[in-house]
C-alpha cells in the first residue's frame, strides 16, 4: 500500500531525485571551442535513472527541495504523533551524496 512521507523538517515528500543525460542545442563553437548555445535542451529520458548516496539510498526530495533518504522519512499520518515526542534534534536534509 503506497502511502504520503514527510520529512524529519515535517515537509511533505513531493517525489525523488532523477539524474538525466541531454543535448544543449548550438548554433556553433567559437574559435576558443566555447559552444555558443541557442537556449534548449533535449532531454534524454530513456537514460533516467533515480539518484542514489554512495550507499545506494534512494534519494527522495521535500517540497524545499531539501534531500532525504527513506530510512528518514516518517509516514505522514504517524508525523502528527511524532511531533509530540519533542525531537530536538535539527536534520538539514544532506543525506552526503
């Protein structure tokens, strides 16, 4: 059964990081081989894969682009309950990847 995570900032968990390869489109190279770029991107979604820590944690991202991994995250109709616990501790979101 899926269900809604938050963060331990109490944000909710809006989806995960994705690493993805493109192509910025040119309309040349200068003679210094600086590419002048004409302002898109194509994008490569075949090559998408969901970004990792160095231990191969999933990566999740809150709704302040802050970073988590699963194992930090609370379930979101348990956050209310966990809040009344008085975790004094502050979590900044780097999960160090």
């Amino acid at each position: 059964m899926a269900r809604e995570y938050v963060s331990p900032t109490g944000s909710p968990i809006l989806g995960t990081l994705e690493r993805m390869t493109g192509r910025a489109e040119i309309t040349g190279i200068e003679d210094n081989g600086e590419p002048v770029y004409q302002g898109g991107t194509e994008i490569f979604y075949d090559d998408q894969v969901t970004a990792t820590t160095d231990e191969g944690k999933m990566i999740f991202l809150d709704e302040n682009g802050a970073e988590w991994t699963f194992d930090q995250l609370t379930p979101a109709d348990d956050s209310e309950e966990g809040d009344e616990e008085g975790d004094d501790e502050e979590d900044d979101g780097d999960v160090g990847c």
